[in-house]
C-alpha cells in the first residue's frame, strides 16, 4: 500500500475512543498539531513501551500545542483496558475495521516466524494545524520514538 504524501491534507477520520467517544481529526484544524501513531496490537511489549514513552513527554507535547492519537485494531474494552493498566493519558482510537490503516497505507503484508498475515505496518504521521502531513516516521525503535517525535515537532 503507498503512504499518503506529506504536503497533502491527511486522511480524514472519524473513530471512537477507549471511550466510546468519537474523535474526529477535523476537529483540530487550525486548533492543534496531530499526531497519528498506528501500533500493531494493545498491551504487547513494543506497544507498551512506544504508549509509555509518549505518556511521559505530555508536558513537552503541550509545549508544542499537539494531541496526540494511537491508533489499533483492537476493540475499544482492550484500549480502556491498556489505558487503565499504563496509565496513559491520551486517547486510543479503535480502527477495527483497520479502514483508516488502509486510507493511511499502513495495512500491509507482514512477516513473523515464517508466517505471512495482514497486520499494521508501525508508522506515525505529523499532522500540521492547516491539517496538511507534515511528517510520516516509519523507521525508529519504540523505545526512542518520542524522542524522535519531540525532535520532528520541534522543526515545524
């Protein structure tokens, strides 16, 4: 699948929350900067630590006006239930349909243990406040990638 470009206004959405809420990235143009984080799958390893990093950089990401969203494939319950055990202070949206991974090109072909299936590609798109795609990170380790974000953010 291909990436949108950056420069183009993102793929628009509407999907709901851990909550039951719906969150729509229109609602934030001309508001805010979004940050759209797609992850393979609530509470494993590398999606724990990749949520934790972005939890603990609020006060940074507050400082450069941005919300940010994760977004899985999972039911909204497991995303109440990842927020709950984590401690994460912003919000999960349920992709189940993964709809948005296909308009985002992250729904792709993935290889584990030999085994070949369709799953989320890792990838986090930077959305400006005139709703345009301002950066699309597809190479870093979940560990660093707030780090990594922070510094993307910054050179907007």
């Amino acid at each position: 699948m291909a990436l949108p470009k950056v420069g183009n206004l993102a793929p628009a959405f509407t999907l709901k929350n851990h909550k039951g809420e719906k969150v729509s990235l229109k609602d934030f143009k001309g508001k805010k900067n979004v940050v759209v984080y797609f992850y393979p799958k609530a509470l494993t390893p590398g999606c724990t630590t990749q949520a934790c990093g972005i939890r603990d950089s609020e006060a940074e990401l507050a400082k450069l006006d941005t919300v940010v969203f994760g977004l899985s494939p999972d039911p909204e319950a497991k995303l109440q239930k990842f927020i709950d055990k984590h401690e994460l202070n912003f919000d999960l949206l349920a992709d189940e349909d993964h709809k948005i991974a296909e308009k985002y090109g992250v729904w792709d072909l993935k290889k584990f243990m030999g085994r070949e299936y369709m799953g989320i590609v890792r990838t986090t798109f930077i959305v400006g406040k005139d709703g345009r795609l301002k950066q699309i990170m597809n190479r870093f380790k979940t560990k660093s990638h707030h780090d990594d974000l922070l510094v993307e953010l910054e050179s907007l």
